[in-house]
C-alpha cells in the first residue's frame, strides 16, 4: 500500500481491477421482471469532497444496473437518523462512512443485522460492517508529513488543522502526520493528545484545531492561530476544506506565501493553490473510487455474490502526493472523471 500509481487513470484502472472489471452492456444482470436493486451511500458530512464521490457512485449505479441514494448527514445524530430512514425503506445494501466508530457500533451493527453494509472512507473495524473501501489512513497522514518535510527541509513550528478527532479517519491520519514529523517508528497504535505541544527532528506542532465539519470554522481556527503565533512556518490541513480556509486566513492576514501549507484532498482551490506555488503540496485519496466500489460491491451482495469480500476485509485504494510538477495532470484526470471536459 505504499506504492503510488502515476496518474489518477491508472488508479482508476487499478481500482476496479482490484474487485473485477466493469461490465459491458452484454454482462448485465438479466432482467428478472423484479424491481431495481436499491443501494444507498452515506458519507460524514456535506463537503465538495462527496462530489467526486458521488459522480463514482451514478457511473456504478448505471454499470451494476441498481438505483442509488446519495447521503450527506449534518453530524453523528442526523447520520444515525439517516441510517434508521434507509433500513425503514429496506434498502439492498448501505455504505458509510462513520462518523464516530468506537460509539456508533450498536447503530452500526443494528443496519448491519438487517441489509448488507460497508464502510468506505472511514472504517469501524469493531462493528459487523462486511468490509472497509479505502485508504492506510495512518500511512496517507505519514506521507503527508512527508510532504512537510520536502517543504520544510530545515523543520519548524506547525499547527494542524482537522474536521474532528472522533473519527477513525482523522485520528490515524493526523497520527501518521505527527509520528512521521517527528520521526517515530511505524505505529498506528500511537495517540498524542490534540492539545499537546510535541518536538522532535526539528519540527514542533504547536497543537491541533478542530472545527466541527465546516469550513468557516476552520477559517477561524486558523485566523486565531495566526494571531496567536505570528512567527508559525507551517500549516497543515487534514480535511478537503482546510486548505481553502487556511488560504483565506493568510489571504486576510497579509501572509499569503509566507506560511508554508501542506493540504489533504483535492479541492479545487487545493489544486488550484498548488499552481499558483501558495500550497506546496496535497495528498490525494480517489473519491470517485469510493462511490464506484462502494455500489459494484453492494451491487454484487445483493445479488448473493458474496465473493466480492476481500479476505482481509479491505479494498485498499492507495493515496498519493501531489505537488506543482504532477497537478496539472492530476486535474485533468479528475475534470474528465466528472464529465467536466
């Protein structure tokens, strides 16, 4: 899982190689006269991050010949409220991406008992989900602190910046993030405290601000840190949003260039930051991948092909970095996968 392939196509093909290969018009299930197979996907949260995701989701609804709902909850209450809402209307198959998954086990394992469900994007390895689509978290958060390293060869003080820490997600990303800042061994077990003050091989992360989900909370957050300390060299943002919010806070603070940021994700600020040289560098994960794993899987167990489960339990599908001399190729890529060119 540490191997990167070279362009978002090739992952693309990778990806659904991985869970064999799409099907033709010629290898679509045979009408049974009985209504489409129902499948919904959920995700933590409103961002443009689901975006992408989403467009992955309709090409595979329109492949594996099933009808999708697409999810987006406001916070842990409205997610488990929209899981109760799915399994009310008997969906064939759920994939989400919990919110808090040590707490939201029994709600997880309840829709679990009563129609086919995964997890993508964040896992929750306790519960009696079939499998988890994704990402390393923690080896994706160390090779972001890879990127800071290449940006900041001589280290310096850092804050990072993240949606919420409930999440398995976040807390391994940020985690692989510090360890590999600091130079630590391989280890996803480790936990730092988000409000400690940490030092070694030459970095110091001053600490890690949270904002709930959204975007001008981060702002804030970053706005705050900015004022707190004026002297900060770089920023590190672990959600899709927090790049863009981190740009607008130098933007607003007349230091636009002077902080070195390190992003997550590809938003297209992101992306366009990364070429204009004010963000250094982004790690990327395949959204679009998600959705469209995501239901082919469904899809499949719906259909009593149960063979669609790795051994292991996880479709790995591996980040990658992106800087200013592969961003160009990347964005078009992507553009191409949402219809937009």
């Amino acid at each position: 899982m540490n191997l990167f392939r070279s362009s978002l196509g090739a992952l693309l093909v990778v990806g659904i190689a991985l869970g064999g290969c799409k099907k033709e018009d010629s290898d679509q299930p045979e009408s049974t006269g009985k209504e489409k197979i129902s499948l919904a996907f959920v995700t933590n949260g409103p961002a443009n991050f689901w975006t992408i995701a989403t467009a992955g989701v309709n090409a595979a609804a329109k492949d594996f010949d099933c009808n999708t709902d697409v999810r987006l909850p406001n916070g842990l209450v409205d997610q488990n409220r929209v899981l109760e809402d799915l399994l009310a209307r008997n969906v064939d198959g759920i994939a989400v991406s919990p919110i808090d998954g040590e707490n939201q086990n029994g709600k997880i394992n309840e829709a679990a008992g009563r129609t086919h469900l995964i997890t993508h994007d964040s896992d929750a390895p306790g519960s009696d989900r079939l499998m988890y689509i994704g990402m390393d978290n923690y080896t994706a958060g160390r090779m972001c602190g890879e990127l800071v390293k290449e940006a900041m060869p001589d280290g310096g003080e850092v804050i990072i910046f993240i949606g919420r820490l409930e999440q398995a997600n976040a807390k391994l990303r940020r985690q692989g993030t510090i360890d590999e800042l600091l130079g630590r061994d391989f280890d996803p077990t480790n936990y730092d405290s988000p409000n400690a003050r940490l030092e070694g091989n030459g970095f110091v992360i001053l600490d890690t601000r949270t904002d709930d989900f959204t975007q001008a909370g981060s702002q804030s957050q970053a706005e705050d840190a900015l004022a707190r300390y004026p002297e900060i060299d770089g920023m590190i943002g672990l959600f899709a949003y927090n790049p863009p919010a981190i740009l607008n806070a130098l933007r607003g603070a007349d230091k636009l260039d002077q902080v070195t940021v390190i992003g997550f994700d590809e938003d297209e600020d992101t992306l366009e930051g990364i070429k204009d040289g004010h963000i250094f560098g982004t790690i990327v994960q395949n959204p679009y991948m998600y959705g469209y794993e995501s239901i082919r899987i469904l899809a499949a167990l719906a259909r009593e092909d149960m063979s669609v489960i790795p051994e292991d339990g996880f479709l790995d599908i591996p980040a990658r970095k992106i800087v200013k001399a592969n961003v160009d190729d990347f964005h078009a890529e992507l553009r191409k996968l949402m219809g937009e060119d």
